[in-house]
C-alpha cells in the first residue's frame, strides 16, 4: 500500500491553543469523584460521562450511524488498524475523511491501532522505531511507527486522536510492564510531536490523548502518568486496563490514576466495560468509555436489563410474549416480544442481530444519561447503590 | 406438534358476501390488458398492481415490518411452511395473529405451503388426502391437508389465504401437468370449503385465493382456470410459472391466463420476477406478484439500477464515491457511496446486507408505483417500452 499523501506541516504554536479543551464539570457532591460534565468539541457538545459504541470497520455492526446517533450515542470510536488495512486511509482520504464516509457527523473517536497490533497481527516485530507486523486478513508486511498512527488518523479525520502504545496482557510481569511504560511514554512524545507539526485535514480540530500504561503496579501507573503529563495534552486515556487483571485490582489501579491525572481533562477508560464496570469507573472520575459488550453480547442472544442480563436464545422465552424489558423506548421493546427475537435467533434472521444490538445499545446510552443525571443531581451515590443492588441481584455483573 | 385449538365453525352463507372484493379498476387505453385499480381491504386500501417482499419467517430478511412499510410495500407475504414448523401456528395464535407478532399492520399475504413441501422437504408422499412430508430441519412427519393449510392460516390471520396446490416443475410432462391439474382442482374444492365454513380469528375479514395449474400447455390451462372458475373466489393466482419454463412460455401462458380469466377480479402472478418481468407481464394485466428477487440479490451484493443490474462486489466501486442510484431516495443512496456499501460487503459486516436490501426493495416499490401512474395517465404502452429499453439495454433482464 503506498503511503503518498501529502502532509500539511506548520509548526505553529496556534496548534497548542487550538487543542485545548474547555472542560466544564459538575463534581459529585456525595464523596466520589464522580462528575459530570461538557466537552465543547469542533463538531458539537459532548456531555460526560459518555459511552462510545464500536465501529470497528467504519460501522457499527447492524446499524448505521445516524440509528446509533437517535439511540443517545454521542461519540462512536473507529479502529485505525482495521481501517488502515480496509478500505485504507487514502480512500477515506478521497470520500473527505471518516464521517463523511461512514455518514456521521457527530464526534468520533480513532484508537491508534496499536492493541490491535498486539492481539490481532499473526507476527510482529517491536522496535523503538515502531512495529513491524503482518496483516491478519492476507499476511502482507505493515509497520506502524508513532508518527504514522498520527498520520493515519489526520487523515481519517477523526476528533479524538491517540497516540501510539504498548499494551501487555494484564498477567504480565512488572518487567514487561515497565518496558512497556517506557516504550509507550518514547512513543507518545513522537506522536505528539507529530500531531503538533501537522494540522487537520477536514477544518475540524482533532484533539490528541495520551495513554497511561503501567499495568496494576502503582509505582509504574505514577511514572507513566508524570511522563505523559508533561505533554499536556488536552485529555488522558487509561490504557493497560480491563486486558485480563482480576477486577479488583483494576479498580485499585482506577483509585491511584483518580490521584494523579488533573481534574480539569477528560478521562478515558479504554476497553471498560459492563454496566455496573461504568457505574463503579465513574465514582473515580472517568468521562469516557468504549467496549464491545453492548453490540458483540447483542449478537450471541444476550440483551441487558435493569435487572441483569437474559440470553433470548433460552427454550423459556419461546413462548413469551412480553418485552424483552418493560419499560424500554427501543424500537424492539416497542414493536416486538421476547418470543419474535427469540424466534428470529432461532431461525437465523439478522434482523435479530439488529435489534438486540439497538436495545443494547439504547440500555447503554440510558444508563449514561441516568449516570449524568445522577451525578448533576448531587445523588450518585445513592444512585448508584440502587442501581448496582438491582442489577447484580442476580449475580451480574 | 400438537393440532387442538377449535375452530369456530359456523357455515352461514354471509361468508360467501364477506368475501368479496370491491375491486375498482382503471384501464390501460394503449392496447394491452395492464390496469391499475384499488382494493379495499380490510386492514386498508391497496393500489394495484403491487409487489409484495417476501418475509418467510414472518420477517422480510435484515428490514422490520414497519420499514418495509416506510419503503412503499402495501403487502407482505409469508411463507405457511415455514411458520407452520417455526415457531408454530399456536405461537402466532397466541400472539394474536402473524400481524401482532412481527408487528405490521398492513395486508398480508400467506401462500399454502405446497410448493415448499414440494421444494424443501427431504421426503413427501403424496396422495388424495393430502401431502406427507419430512421437515428440512429436523426430519420430524408432518402432514399438510387441503384443510389443515386453510386451519393454519386462520391461525396466522393473513389477509390473503392461498389453497393447497400441487405445482410440478416447469419441464414436466403433459401427463404430470394434468395429474397435477386435477389434485389441484380436488384439493381447492376442499380448501374453499373449509374456508367457508370456518371464520377469521382476530376481526379481520380474510380472502382465499385459488391458484390455476396447467404448466405451459393452453388446453390444461384453460381446464384448470374453468374448473376454479367454479368456486367464485375472489382473486386468482397463476401457479406453475416462473419455475423453470422458458420466458417465451410463460408469456404465452399469461396470454392464455389473461383471455380466460375474469376481468373483475385480482390476479396475482406467483413468484415473478425480474424488474422487466413485472413490466410485460402487467400487460397481460396481472395485478399482484412476490420474487425473493430484490432481498435475496441484495444479499448477494447485486442492487437493481434504472439502467440495469451492478454488483457491489466488483473491484470497479473500491474508490467509487458516487451513490449506487443517483436520484434515488433511498437510505442507502442518501447516506453512503458505493465504495462504502462495497467496504462492508468486502468486511462482511451485516448492515450491507441490509442497506442493498433497502435499496433494492425501493427500487421495486418505485417501479410498481410508476407502472400505476403511468397506467392511470392512459401512457402505458409509451412507458413501458422506454422502461424497457433503458433497462434492458445492457442486457440486464
């Protein structure tokens, strides 16, 4: 695949001014740190905390953008190394950038393809330079270098921006981890420097994100969070996360990065998670989110309630003409029974796959905009008590 | 599976007016038999001619009901087999009837289930009682009765109710066409009486149809339409064609159909067809077809065009940023270019699939919709030539 076009570079220190984000939030006032706020972007107001369905391949899977937009979703997240390797970013060059190819023209979010790389690629070769690796569709040789994930998504256009990393499995050892920390704060300062000599594409601001890694040691979680801040960049994304590492442990490493990342930039959780992983992150003052639990569990039968989770593929809902939740505004809960979702699994039908994925997804977007209200309210902990002895009932999680 | 719910049965001779269909129509003043008219039913009135999309199993594949609506479809058919093994005609009488359980209130047409036991089951016996037949899922016996098919489809509630009918294929021999001819003739006799003595389930008034058999002989033809004929029911279908004759056979057999059928009632061609099809053969005034046509091709990645057939998948439309139909109104054609629609087809995400099949099933309600203009406006013969000519001038048919 070539790699020709032609990069605008200034330099200019404007850049810096124009990356910032105004911020504005409203802390819970009942002992967390939880908080709620709003994120002024080029393309629209955000409010936090936000949830982003996934759009692997430019789309969420069984609906298009502008359905996953009226379902309350307000940032939808893009894989870079999915969309590098098809349709490639100099076709989403030609279409005039990402949303305008996939018909999205709310904020999205491009991850720097590098986990990717690590859980997909069926050979790689790590160096300071970058990572060589082959593609797992049909075994051609790539590198991605710090650099060129920037380059990548100036050119896809996409309004949150991250930069390269390393991401180990949660069960490695502390060895790998700091490696990994070290590698990731070399790389961050190139793509930052990268992001900062280039400028976008589309006239819409891009904002770039750091990515803390350190595994679940504290010592290693503080250094990579006081390397990357010296870049200052306008919000910090919690990486090496959620890949493994008993919960507990996740959530004593959300405490220690709670202490140190400022207030006053937003914070993304990558890969997190269930409802009640959002309802517990949000306490230590996470904004942002992303997984695929909403759309891939929507797509194995499983569908997300209040009160847990219920696989319509069980022989008991052959019969049940109820919805599959009350009090649901989607358009499954609305037009159809638990037994017609179950009957379109049972015979094969997408558009089964299509509508559990819109309830899920609306469940998730509901849930955020009760998390928000919550919050603004100055009630989340009770809120959320509620709602977690509701939901867990049944031993979900 | 059980067969217990009670039929109410009652024989009063006001079935027999209920029945009937008030069907008003305008004729084409250019020379052929097309005509355009309306027909109201009970659940609503219906502009003819119409195409109905094709929803086996109570859904029409990847699209609700209710956007198939949205797409101009005045009439869906389902298939009796089909539901019939899943989920069960007591599941859908429970639920209310085939409308309340895949959510869609317009007219519904369901077919008898002979021509799937003919063309899916792994074995049938047939004999005067009926037809037995092994399911193609689970090799369980059943049996279908020319009164068991009208029972069924009391239960489902569809609007148009078909006769069990024994359709051989389009290269069988006289002898076969004629056995085939008079089960027909025998098994309508029974389904039309059960029918009579039976009443709808949910409020609204169904209309059974009677299907002429005779493969392409004339003689046969004209036997099996007389024999119906008898029966007065109030529409007829044209079973036997479409299944494997040649076009010019088929042709010449509507022109058969058309002298002998009676010019006050609907006539509903099974099972055609192509964009081109549906042009000719409303000049031998047919009123009502069904074709997996445009949902199964779109799942093929074959979209329907004014000026002919393309397929998506082609490396032509990699970088194609154009819409797959320039003045088309569809989601597909407002939203995403072609290179987008091939993208997913090429990363077999599912919303593909259901984007080719909005915009081929728009395609075939737009057609239908400008066959009826231009009938009404006296221009159909001028019309649909030019219909032809554009759309058959790369060879597509």
């Amino acid at each position: 695949m070539s790699w020709s076009f032609r990069l605008r570079i200034r330099g200019s220190p404007t850049n810096l001014m124009n990356e910032r984000l105004n911020f504005q939030v409203i802390s819970d006032a009942t002992g967390s740190s939880a908080r709620s706020g709003s994120l002024p972007l080029s393309r629209g107001l955000v409010e936090t905390p936000f949830f982003m369905p996934i759009g692997t391949h430019g789309a969420v899977k069984t609906v298009t953008a502008s359905e996953v937009g009226e379902l309350g979703a307000q940032v939808i997240l893009s894989n870079t190394y999915h969309l590098y390797l098809r349709p490639g970013a100099e076709l989403i060059n030609k279409a005039g950038g990402i949303h305008k190819f996939m018909s999205w023209d709310g904020p999205l979010l491009t991850d720097s393809g590098g986990y990717q790389v690590f859980s997909l690629a069926t050979m790689r070769k790590l160096d300071d330079g970058g990572v060589t690796f082959q593609s797992h569709l049909d075994g051609s040789i790539h590198q991605l270098t710090p650099e060129k994930v920037i380059d990548i998504q100036r050119q896809l256009g996409s309004d949150f921006v991250m930069v390269l990393d390393e991401c180990p499995p949660g069960d490695a050892d502390q060895a790998t981890w700091a490696a990994a920390l070290e590698r990731t704060t070399a790389w961050a300062h190139r793509s930052v420097k990268r992001f900062r000599e280039s400028e976008p594409l589309y006239g819409h601001q891009q904002y770039p994100l750091c990515i803390v890694q350190g595994g679940t040691d504290p010592d290693l979680r503080r250094r990579s969070a006081e390397e990357l801040l010296e870049l200052d960049t306008p919000a910090y994304a919690i990486g090496g996360l959620a890949v493994g590492e008993p919960k507990k442990e996740m959530y004593a490493s959300l405490e220690v990065m709670d202490a140190l990342l400022p207030r006053d930039r937003p914070r993304y959780l990558m890969g997190v998670g269930t409802p009640a992983d959002l309802v517990r992150a949000v306490r230590y003052g996470m904004d942002m989110f992303d997984c695929v639990m909403p759309t891939r569990n929507a797509r194995n039968g499983q569908l997300f309630t209040r009160t847990g989770k219920l696989n319509i593929k069980n022989a008991g809902f052959r019969d049940d003409l109820n919805p599959v939740e009350d009090d649901c505004d989607c358009q499954l809960c609305r037009q159809f029974s638990r037994a017609y979702l179950r009957h379109l699994f049972a015979t094969g039908e997408v558009l089964g796959l299509r509508l559990a994925t819109i309830h899920n997804l609306r469940f998730y977007m509901k849930l955020m905009a009760a998390i928000r209200t919550a919050i603004r309210a100055g009630d989340y902990a009770t809120w959320s008590r509620q709602f977690l002895a509701e939901y867990e009932s049944d031993g979900n999680d």
